[in-house]
C-alpha cells in the first residue's frame, strides 16, 4: 500500500517537474553535504580536560537544563541518538578539551593517542571528524591573550598548542579518509580602550605563521581561521577581526570562518560568501543565531539559514564550503538542540538545491525583477517538505517531529539519572 509519504512524494515530485527540478537529483546532492555538529553542545563547552573549571575566553553557554554529558561515554552516547535522528551525512566537531587521557595532559603536549577513542568511534559511525584547538578556559588564557600576548611565554605555549592540535587534526584525516578541518580561534582582546591595537595583531600574524609552517596535505588537515568582533570583557577590541583575518587567509591561503554570530547585528555572513570566496580559497562556516549578540542560540530554519544555504548552492561552492554549526543552548535539552539546529540547516539545503536558479538568474539578468520576486515568493509554499519527507524516510530517521518523543524517553531514562 501506497503510504501517505510516498504519495505526497509523487505530488510533490511532479509539481517540481513542471518548474524543471528535479527533486530525486537535489536529495542525491544533498546526500554530498555533510554538516559538522559541534561536540560542545552537548556539555556547555566544558570538555573533559577540566570540566569543573569555567569557561572563559568570553563565551557563554546560559541555562541549567539537567543530564549535560561528563564524559566521553555520556557525549558520545547523546552524539549517536542525536545523528540517528538527523539524515545524510554528517562530521564531528571536536575541540581539543575533548581529548581522553587518565593523566593530565598539557594542552600543547596533546597527541593523536588522546583521541584514538574518538576516532575509533568515527569510524564505527561512518563521521568524519573536525578539529579546534581550545584557546580559552586555561590558566594561561587568563589575562585575555593567548597568540597574540605580549608575553613570550604564554605565545610560545599557545603556539604549540596549535601546532600539537595540527598533528592531531591531519591524523584524523590520514585516519579517516577524508581531511579535517581545523579552525583557530583566539580570544584575545582588550575590555576598554586600547590604546596599541597594532602590536597585538602583528604578534599574532606572526604566531600564526609558526603555527601553520608545518606542511600538511590538504587531502588529511586543511587550515582555518575564525574572526570576531567582541566577546564578554573584550568588548572594545578584538584582535582577530574580520579584516586582520579575511586578509590573512587571503594571503596564506587558508580557509575563512565566518562565524554568524560574530558580527554587527545587521550584517549578515550570506552576503559575505560571495566576496570572501573570490579572495580564499575555502571557507568554512559557522552556523549559528545570534539574538541580539553572538548568543550562540539554536539554528532555525529562518531567512539568514536559508540564505547561507542558497548562497552555497547558487554558487555551486559544494568543494570550497564546509558547513560547521556553533551553538550552545544549555536551557533547553541539549539533544533535542542538535537534532533541531542540524535538521534545519539540512532543510535549508534541501530548500536550497529545489530553487529554479536558472530561470531567477535569467529573469534577473533580463531585468524583470517583478517576475523574479514572484518567483521567489511562490517558491516558498512549493511543496518542499514532502522531497525532505521522503529524503528522512529513506535515511530511515523519524519523518516529522516525532523524534521528540524519542529525546523525552531518553531524557527520563537516562539523562534524569546522571
Ligand atoms: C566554542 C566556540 O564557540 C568556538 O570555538 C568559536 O568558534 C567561537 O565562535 C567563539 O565565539
Ligand atoms: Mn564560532
């Protein structure tokens, strides 16, 4: 018997057809998009090296919602429930505060041995894994600076911790056949005034060029750097801002982060995609919801997710963009958080590759922008769901939002217990 998903599937496929898409090749192009999901979800970026301590660097993950993971065994567990109910392919994001040793481990000691857990378990699940050293929540963070301190010391070691994190990044490539992307973010920063806003930037242009000197092969670590542009207790100057670092990958030929939250409140990381792109040669994204401030909220299915997402696709950018997510919401439960940050940023794909792109840039290029918005609006109430329907289905994940029911169970019955 015909079920109601395959027959709104037939509909949904036909009405697509008759605007000349084809809705069987946007699910199999969609299938050639892996997001990267951030492990810090899952326990408000507290990490395993000391999870007690706080977090710093001048990010925030607020609420209280109970069963956080504490260990390796506990995130990974909450990983898998959380991509059973995600379709397609998918990566993981590690931070290097995620490593698993029974000893302390100084954070520029770090080595492949402490993540073979990870590893293992990646390949178990069919991910490929990303990487982040952690510049921040560290004795030696403390006084705001990490690559770009005056002091040589406290560089030297922050120096090593990435070029450690670099090793332990090409190795998940060499490990799992497909390269790691590994973003650096500093925090570094000044609360006030500040009155040398060069030195800084000149001491991390060239930290980073330590950093990066070891050659990789873009086939197992491919190299990132994230701008900002204030955090908690940096609010007047950040010394990788937008500029220092879009001209540092477009010098060193690094990948570009644009982290969405890491801007002025109207400026959107769409429109930004377009114009990095013809300066780096990759780029790598952080999808996230900053509400009123970099606030790190759940991804929603809104206007700017799906205009990254169009972005991507009308542009044909598949090999130079990799999709990251960043957010951390610790009011709410932290599965149901992946699930609905990951699924609606694959919705906005899906939305995305089912867009008649060639008429609108016809029409466009015509002049006849009455008939592109038209377009565009129509476009809107095209059956979409019933193509991401039969693409959940065929991935055999929950179609609709019965996947809550699954999250609630797992919450009494094991996150209540923690
Ligand atoms: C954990 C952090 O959010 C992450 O490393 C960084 O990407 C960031 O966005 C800091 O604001
Ligand atoms: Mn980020």
């Amino acid at each position: 018997m015909t079920s109601s998903i395959d027959h709104a599937w037939t509909l949904a496929k036909e009405r697509f057809a008759q605007l000349g898409i084809d809705a069987e090749a946007a699910i199999k192009q969609l299938d050639t998009l892996p997001v990267s999901i951030h492990c810090w979800q899952g326990d408000d970026v507290a990490g395993f090296e000391n999870p007690e301590g706080g977090l710093t660097g001048g990010i925030q993950a607020t609420g209280n919602y109970p069963g956080k993971a504490r260990n390796a065994q506990q995130l990974r567990a909450d990983l898998e429930l959380a991509i059973s109910m995600i379709p397609g392919p998918n990566r993981l994001n590690l931070h290097a505060i995620y490593l698993e040793s029974d000893t302390p481990v100084p954070r520029n000691e770090i080595e492949p041995k402490h993540f073979t857990g990870w590893v293992d378990w990646a390949k178990k699940n069919k991910l490929g894994l990303d990487f982040n050293p952690s510049c921040f929540s560290h004795p030696m963070s403390a006084d705001g600076f990490t690559l770009s301190s005056a002091n040589p010391e406290v560089r030297q070691f922050w120096i090593e911790h990435c070029q450690a994190s670099r090793r332990v990044s090409a190795s998940f490539g060499r490990a799992l056949g497909t390269p790691s992307v590994m973003n650096i973010w500093v925090p570094d920063g000044m609360k006030d005034i500040t009155v040398d806003r060069l030195a800084p930037r000149e001491r991390l242009m060239s930290a980073l060029d330590e950093v990066i000197s070891e050659k990789f092969d873009l086939s197992e670590h491919i190299d990132a750097v994230e701008s900002k542009l204030f955090g908690i207790g940096s609010e007047s100057y950040t010394v990788g801002s937008n500029e220092f670092y879009l001209g540092y990958a477009a010098s060193r030929g690094t990948a570009l982060c644009l982290d969405a939250g890491h801007f002025h409140p109207t400026e959107v990381i769409s429109d930004k995609i377009s114009a990095a792109m013809l300066y780096v040669p990759r780029l790598l994204l952080h999808v996230s919801r900053p509400v009123r401030w970099d606030s790190d909220h759940v991804v929603l299915l809104d206007d700017e997710t799906q205009a990254i997402a169009s972005e991507i696709v009308r542009h044909n950018l598949f090999d130079r963009v990799h999709i990251g997510l960043d957010f951390f919401d610790a009011s709410i439960n932290r599965i149901a958080a992946w699930v609905i940050g990951t699924r609606n940023m694959k919705k906005a794909l899906l939305k995305a590759l089912l867009e008649p792109t060639d008429l609108l840039k016809k029409l466009e290029v015509e002049g006849d922008y009455t008939a592109r918005l038209a377009l565009l609006e129509e476009q809107k109430s095209l059956p979409w769901q019933a193509v991401w329907d039969m693409y959940c289905q065929r991935h055999d994940v929950p179609v609709g939002g019965q996947w809550l029911d699954t999250v609630r169970h797992y919450e009494t019955s094991v996150l209540t217990k923690r």
